[in-house]
C-alpha cells in the first residue's frame, strides 16, 4: 500500500511541476507578449460542440418489457447472486487479513477498519435489498412495476449545465487589460509550486 500511494504521490508531483512551468510560461507571455498571448487565447478559445458527437449514445433502451415478461428468471436470478454475495460478506470475507495487507501503522489501521466495515455494512444492505426486490419481482411483478413507475422520473439538468457552459469574456479582458499585474501574480504562483514540486520530487 506504502509504494501505490508513493507512486500516486510521485505522479501528483510531476502533474504539478508540469502546470508550474506552464505557468510560468504563460505569464512571461501575458507580461512581455500580450498580443501574442490574445492572439493565442483567440486560437485556442473555441467551442466545441460534443451533443452532436455522441447524440448516438444518448438513446433509451426498452428492457422493461423483456424485463418483466421473464420477471421469474430474472427475480431469481437477483436472489442467488444477493445470496451468494451476502455469503461472502459474511463467511468469507477476513476483514483483519485485508486491513494487515494495505494498512500498516495504527492510525491507518483505524482508518481501514472504518472505511471498510462501512463498506461492509453497504454491500449487505445492498444484498438484503436484492433478496426483496427479486423476490417481489417473482411474487409480484405488477407491483414491482407500479414503484418503478413512480420512481421513473425525469430531471433535466441540461438548462443547468447550458448556463455554466457560457463563454465569459469577463475574464479575458480582466487579464488582458492588466497584462504585468496578473502575469506578476501568476509568475509568482508559479515559480512557488515550482520549486515546491522539485523540493518533493528531491527528498
């Protein structure tokens, strides 16, 4: 577990050092080239539009009918992989062989324990709700598909995500109109992560 989150930590750094130094470009550009760092934002400001791309995948898929015209198998089905999930999380599973295997010092340990007792705990409500949802679903189908009916609802939230996908030019002639304030105060920022990142990557 100590390498995983090493190397995660490692790849973090470089990720880092790796926009430091984009930042730093960027505000020595905005400082001694304004106009060709506009220019180069013009460029590179553009729209994509990625609704007509994969209008393809956006479509609904009948299974209801097929669903529930085998309710008995497929109710079945639900019940043996709940029971033999349920089984695991009961018989099989060795909570304090996996907490020795990815954690080591105490604290971690606790941590572990928590994170995976809760875990647990969520996989067998999850199964006891499979024992009852396809047990329903052989005994009473037509029930089962009245609650799928009421818990069936649809929420748009594409006007939502429309108004954060509005261009801003607010922004851009903030930074444009003063080109040595913000290049200052991002050259700054940059050259502190920076040299951040390269102290981490060295020790």
């Amino acid at each position: 577990m100590e390498i995983i989150i090493e190397i995660g930590l490692q790849v973090i750094e470089i990720l880092t050092l790796t926009f430091g130094i984009l930042g730093m470009t960027f505000s020595a550009m905005l400082m001694f080239s304004p106009n060709l760092t506009q220019n180069l934002n013009n460029r590179l400001n553009r729209k994509v539009n990625i609704d007509e791309k994969i209008a393809f995948l956006d479509k609904d898929f009948e299974v209801s009918q097929y669903f529930y015209g085998h309710h008995v198998v497929m109710g079945l089905l639900l019940i043996v992989g709940s029971a033999i999930a349920l089984a695991f999380f009961y018989i099989s599973l060795d909570i304090a062989k996996f907490i020795d295997i990815f954690f080591d010092s105490p604290q971690k340990v606790f941590l572990g324990e928590i994170l995976l007792k809760s875990i647990l705990w969520l996989g067998k409500i999850t199964c006891v709700a499979g024992l009852f949802f396809g047990s329903l679903l052989i005994f009473a189908p037509a029930k089962m598909k009245q609650w799928e009916k009421k818990l069936n609802c649809w929420f748009e939230t594409k006007p939502m995500f429309d108004k954060l996908d509005r261009p801003s030019d607010n922004v851009d002639s903030f930074f444009f109109r003063h080109p040595i304030p913000v290049g200052l105060t991002g050259a700054v920022i940059s050259l502190f992560v920076i040299a951040l990142s390269i102290i981490n990557l060295l020790d």
